[in-house]
C-alpha cells in the first residue's frame, strides 16, 4: 500500500488524485490529521487514517502495511519542521516501508539564504541514514507563491526586495510527477533532479504576465531588504517568519532557484504548465 501524508493539503490531495488515476483505490492510503476532511477519498475506496507528525503511535496505525510512504513536508520552518520529520521517517520505516518519499525543494542545502531549503537539507540527511532507499523530490519553487506575492499588490504596484530568476513550478505539474514515480517504485534514488517549469523569471518578468493576463498595469518597485521585514513585522508577522520570508529574496538572487531542468517534462511527457496559466487563474 502506497501511503500519502497531508493528504488534504495543496499538494497532497493533487498527488492522491493523480496516484487514483493509476492504480485502484485499495492500493491507496493516506495519513491526515482530520479524517473527516478526507471522506470523499474513503468513499472511493481509500484507506483514511488519522496521523499526525507529532504524534509516532498515531503514524504507526496511519501506516499500518506500507510499502511505500510519502512525506509530504510540513508548512512550518525550523527545528519543529525538522523534528517533525524526522518522526514521519522514522514511523515509515517502523512500518516496514520498502521506501520513503519526501517532498523536498529545489536548492535544499545546508548553506542555503533560505531557511525551508535548509531544513529540507536536514531531512534529506535524515533520508539517508535511516536504512531503506529514499526519494527526495526535489521540487521546483511553487508558482502558487509568485501568485500569492503578486495578489498582495492589489494596485497592481509589486513592491519587493530585489531577486533573482526563479524555475516557478505548479502544484498540478508537481503532482502529477510525484504519482508517476510513486506507481513507478524504484525510478529515482535519492535526491531527483531538480522538478522545476520550463522558464526562470524574476518579479520583474511575472508582473509584466500579470499585466498580460489580468489586461491592466502592472509595475515591479524594489525595496530595500530591512524595508520589506520592518513592513511585515508592521503587519503582525512575527519578526522570526519576517527575516525567514526575505530569505527566499536573498536565495533567489544568490541563484539557488534559477536551474532549469527537462526532468519534470520528461515525467509528464509534456512541458509544463506556463507560470502565466497560473497567474491568470490567481489573480483573474
């Protein structure tokens, strides 16, 4: 039984959708915190259990029989992030788990400017010790948060911290790679190739798409780096998650998000999906 976390999350429920296009239903399990929020997959035949990464003894009935688990990283940055992960791997190989998957990040190293790239470094570390072969997706920087940076500039006035070009890539081209290596088991060990969309861009590039797609004007202001936190500790960020959020800047223009790689196209058998799709379905 092929097991997926977070399976109610963005990219978790995408992965189970497309994994349900490939194999039958009975083969499928996901681990959730909040079961019911997943009934519509227990009503097509998935194994729906509640587990959660703070929790061991409830993952070790969460993966109960697996043969592969998927570790679909959690939205938080730190220790906690990687303590959290670290139980997950541990769970997984209790479970007897052929294989462990892990949704990690292009960039991911202990050097990185940005933190989550970091403690994906950490996990993957984790990967490797923990005795069974692994899978780190290595994935490209999620489109869905050019969008979200670009829909806080409702004038239209995107004002950021200088960058650098970034391999934008959407949740659904990500999903669908994650399920074809899962029903393939055993296609990459170890860290893959960067995932990534096919163009690197800056801010300075996707709001001229915004302005192609929204069909009004947009301009890209640069603001200084201690600018740009001071205004989100202004607006209630906690000042830790500030200084993490200009990290993705700095990373960006140290070019740690800029490689483009023809993998995810080859696991599609298709290019991927144009940030500007992406942009015109966010911002409308």
């Amino acid at each position: 039984m092929i097991i997926v976390t977070g399976a109610t999350g963005l990219l978790g429920r995408q992965i189970v959708e497309r994994l349900l296009a490939r194999i039958p239903a009975q083969r499928v399990g996901v681990s959730v915190r909040d079961p019911r929020k997943a009934q519509e997959l227990a009503d097509r035949g998935v194994r729906v259990r509640q587990g959660g990464f703070e929790d061991a003894a409830s993952l070790a009935h969460a993966f109960e029989g697996a043969t592969q688990v998927l570790v679909v990283s959690v939205d938080k940055m730190g220790e906690e992030c990687v303590t959290q992960h670290r139980t997950a791997i541990g769970a997984a190989v209790a479970a007897g788990a052929r294989r462990v998957l892990y949704t990690s990040q292009m960039g991911a190293g202990p050097d990185s400017h940005f933190q989550a790239c970091r403690d994906h470094a950490a996990t993957e570390e984790l990967l490797r010790a923990c005795g069974v072969p692994f899978t780190a997706l290595r994935n490209g920087f999620y489109a869905a948060s050019a969008a979200h940076f670009l829909g806080q500039a409702r004038s239209g006035r995107v004002a950021l911290p200088a960058d650098g070009p970034v391999a934008w890539t959407a949740h659904a081209d990500l999903a669908d790679a994650t399920a074809a290596i899962l029903a393939d088991e055993g296609r990459f060990e170890g860290p893959t190739p960067p995932l990534t969309g096919s163009q690197a861009l800056t801010f300075e590039e996707l709001a001229a798409i915004a302005g192609e797609v929204t069909g009004r004007a947009w301009s890209r202001t640069t603001v200084p780096d201690q600018r740009f936190r001071e205004e989100l500790v202004g607006h209630g960020v906690p000042e830790q998650l500030a200084g993490q959020l200009l990290g993705i800047f700095v990373a960006a223009r140290a070019g740690e998000f800029a490689t483009v790689d023809p993998t995810l196209a080859t696991l599609l058998g298709r290019e991927p999906t144009p940030v500007g799709a992406v942009l015109r379905e966010s911002l409308g």
